[in-house]
C-alpha cells in the first residue's frame, strides 16, 4: 500500500515537474519572438523619424534658396544631395522592412 501511495506521488510529481518545464520554455520564447517583433518596430520608426527630419532639412535649404537648387553654394549642394541620398537609402531600407516581415 505504501509503495503505491509512493509510487503515484512519484509520478504526480514528475508530470508535473515536465509540465512545468514546457511552461517555461514556452513562455521563454514566446517572449524572445515579441521581443524581436518590437526591435523591428523600434527600428522602422527611427528610419521614419529620420526620413521626415531629412525632409524638412531639405524644405527649408530649398525655402532658402527657392527650388532651385543650382542657387545654392558648393557646400550647401553637396550636403543637400548627402541628405536625398541617405533620405532614399532609408525609403528603400522601410520597404524591404515591409517586404520581409511584418511592420
């Protein structure tokens, strides 16, 4: 009789102890992949927030000058141009973004 009551608690206990093992590890990585969800959201607003700060460095060189950019000077040129080609670097880092997974 005793061995029996033994030998249930002994199987209660290790059922439960793997139970609680698959817990873990399943709240482990659920949290690993909505951990990795969030950098990727965090990433694609700093790419936007950097792409409309570029825009309006842009509009006010451009509200300066007029829209004519051959107006400006040597080094005002070149740094507008700097800022379109990071501006475009970035629009085409968003869309593969968007093509590679949620956003």
């Amino acid at each position: 009789m005793r061995k029996t009551i033994m030998s249930i608690a002994s199987a209660l206990l290790l059922i439960g102890s793997f139970m609680a093992a698959a817990f873990f590890m399943e709240d482990r990585y659920a949290k690993a992949d909505a951990l990795a969800d969030n950098s990727q959201r965090l990433n694609v607003h700093i790419a936007q927030d950097r792409i409309n700060f570029l825009q309006q460095q842009m509009w006010a060189m451009e509200d300066r000058v007029g829209n004519d950019i051959s107006r400006m000077n040597h080094d005002q040129r070149q740094r507008y141009r700097e800022m379109e080609a990071e501006k475009r670097r970035l629009e085409e880092y968003l869309k593969t973004l968007g093509k590679g997974g949620k956003l």
